[in-house]
C-alpha cells in the first residue's frame, strides 16, 4: 500500500509537464524502482528509501520491492468548475478517490507563457481551486441532509451522526473555510471519511519556480509557504523544467546535472517525503533471502493492523510479531545476528509500529 496523490492545478502553471516528467524519471529507474502506467493520466512510482537496499545487503535479499505512490493528474481546472464549467464533473469526480491534493502553483514569471488570470499569484490562484472545491462539498452536503429529513425524523442514529457532522461542514465552509478544519472525535473518525468531501484532502503545494530559482525559491514561493504554514498544509518547491531535463538522463547524469543546479535530489523524491509526511504515513519492512520489501502504514499502526496490510489473513489471525529496529537489523548483519545480539522483541497486539521496524508475524491460518 502506498498512497494516491491527485495532481491538480488552473491552466498553464506547468501541471501536465510536472506529472510528465515525474512519471518518465520513475520509468528510468528501473532497475530498483519499476514503474507502470495504469492509465494515460495514471502514473505509479516507488517510493525511494535508502534503507532497503541496506536491509537488502545486510539479508542477501534477491530482489527489492520498494512500496508505491500513484500520481494522477487530475482534468485541468478553471472557475465555475463546480458548476460544471470546463471538465469540472470530471475535476471533481476524480479529487474524491485521491488521498491527498498536489496543487501546482505558478510561481515564475515568462511573458510567453500566459496566465488563465492574466497574472501571476499563487495564492489567490490556491484560493481559486479551494473555493470550487467548497463550493461543490456546499452543494453536495444541502442535498444529503435533504435527503436525511426522513431518517432524523425516525431517529436513525445513524442519520444523527452523519447530519451532524455534515452539519458542522457546512457550518465551516460558511464560514469561508474548508471542511478540513472541523475537529473530529474518534468515534466519528470512519462517518467522517466516508463522507468523502473534497475540501476535507490535505494539500500539498508545489511551488512552480523557474531553473534559476530551484534552489532557493523566490517571493512567490515565499507567500504559499506562509499560506500553507497558516492552513497546516505542506509545500515543495520544483522547477517543472529541470524535472524535465532530468526526466531525458540517465541516473549518473542525473545526479550530476543536480549537483550543477545547487540540489540534492530530484523533485520526485522531495515531492514523495513531503506527501509521507502531510499524511503522517511511516515505513516497515519485511526481510529475508527472496526479497526485502517496503510497505506504507499509517502513524499509530498496530502490528496486527500492519499485518493486515499484507495479508487480512495475518491481521485476523495475528499471534505475534517478531521485531528488530532498521539500525539494529544492519548494525548486526541481519536477523539471526541481531537475534543473537539480543536485538529481537516479541511483539504483540498492542504494539505501535515503528517507521523502519523490520517485522516478521506470526499468525494462526
């Protein structure tokens, strides 16, 4: 399991090239990380991460199974999409199956390139998209409680919790904010999530910046970077071009045209950890001679629940979990070295999975 991220954005802010770029830089790395695409506008990616080929060397694992991210790039926008403007039904249909928004922001400056507004402001143009989407959840939430009237009036309790939480999103997109913003209990979490609303997705802003600002960003990318600190939001800033650039090399010349460019990694990499860490989603692995393999988790995982995300066999008849820390797992040279160092636990149902754990269940089939 991995996680899916719609990439959105108006008109000529570099929306398609980035998601391009990203997906044929993905496809060049074939040797560890393969790539697929699942439909024209559907790539999926690996998730890179150092430690696997650690893990790997450390177990003499024949094959590396990296976990997955899938990019889709999600029908342009434009105002009045959630009156059906432009492909805006499209827009929005597709927003609603996606975990978390990239939402590209121009924030570079070229006469050439015109602008839907005729201006360059990445966060009245954020605040464009933000609107649609709270607009279409407005819509959408007077029709389900409308809908309601008959249950409420016989008491479904059901139909209580779902009003009333539709109720309080209403009540915040009134108020000229997303439905984000509502506070949730626990018991309302799973009715929350259901209810699919599109202004509920976390956001991810990806500042749009030209070759020369790649490094260091500019003013533009300096505002969303308050706006997104302000809302809780994450940001990233890539220049859409040198993801290009960097799309037509191979690894070597890759990494070294980086290096020219004053940066450390490719933009595909920045924009997959700042998604991990927006929806606060963490790595174990499991390890062993055929393969060592990534799978992605949410924070506050049980063992039983990342079991789960194997197998649901392994979660339903969960016993144990036999647990060694990614350090230790390499510090010793693998399992049986870290068993003898003391280094393995048994774990059981209650134990909060660690990023980077290195887990082995046990279960009853």
């Amino acid at each position: 399991m991995g996680f899916k991220m719609g990439i959105v954005g108006l008109p000529n802010v570099g929306k398609s090239t980035l998601f391009n770029a990203l997906t044929r830089t993905a496809a060049a790395q074939a040797a560890n990380f393969p790539f697929c695409t699942i439909e024209p506008n559907v790539g999926e990616v690996a998730v890179p991460d150092a430690r696997l080929d650690s893990l790997a060397a450390a177990a003499g694992s024949k094959q590396i199974i990296p976990t997955r991210m899938t990019f889709v790039d999600i029908a342009g926008l434009v105002k009045g999409a959630s009156k059906g403007e432009g492909l805006g039904n499209q827009f929005l249909a597709n927003i609603r199956e996606v975990d978390a928004i990239a939402h590209v922001l121009r924030c570079f400056e070229d006469g050439d390139v015109t602008h839907v507004e005729g201006r360059v402001d990445p966060v009245a143009d954020a605040g464009t998209i933000e609107t649609e989407l709270m607009l279409a959840d407005l819509e959408s939430i007077e029709k389900r409680r409308a809908n309601l009237v008959r249950k409420l009036k016989g008491n479904d309790k059901e139909a209580q919790q779902q009003d009333r939480l539709l109720a309080a999103a209403q009540a915040a997109i009134e108020d000229g904010r997303p439905a984000r913003v509502v506070e949730v209990d626990a018991e309302d979490a799973k009715a929350w999530k259901m209810l699919q609303l599109l202004s509920t997705k976390p956001v991810l802003y990806v500042c749009n910046v030209s070759e020369a600002d790649a490094a260091s960003g500019n003013a533009h990318s300096e505002a969303v970077a308050k706006m997104a600190a302000d809302e809780g939001n994450a940001h990233v800033v890539i220049s859409a071009r040198i993801e290009e650039e960097i799309s037509q090399l191979d690894p070597e010349e890759a990494q070294m045209f980086l290096e020219e460019m004053g940066l450390e990694e490719a933009g595909l990499d920045r924009l997959i950890r700042a998604g991990y860490e927006l929806l606060h989603l963490e790595t174990y692995f499991t390890v062993g001679p055929k393969e060592a393999r990534a799978w992605t988790i949410q924070h506050g995982t049980t063992a039983p629940q990342a079991a789960g995300v194997i197998h649901g066999d392994f979660e339903r008849g969960f016993i144990r979990a036999e647990t060694i820390a990614y350090e230790d797992f390499v510090a010793s040279g693998g399992e049986q070295g870290a068993k003898e160092a003391g280094k393995m636990r048994s774990e059981g149902k209650s134990y909060i999975v660690k990023d980077g754990d290195v887990m082995h269940f046990l279960f009853n089939t």
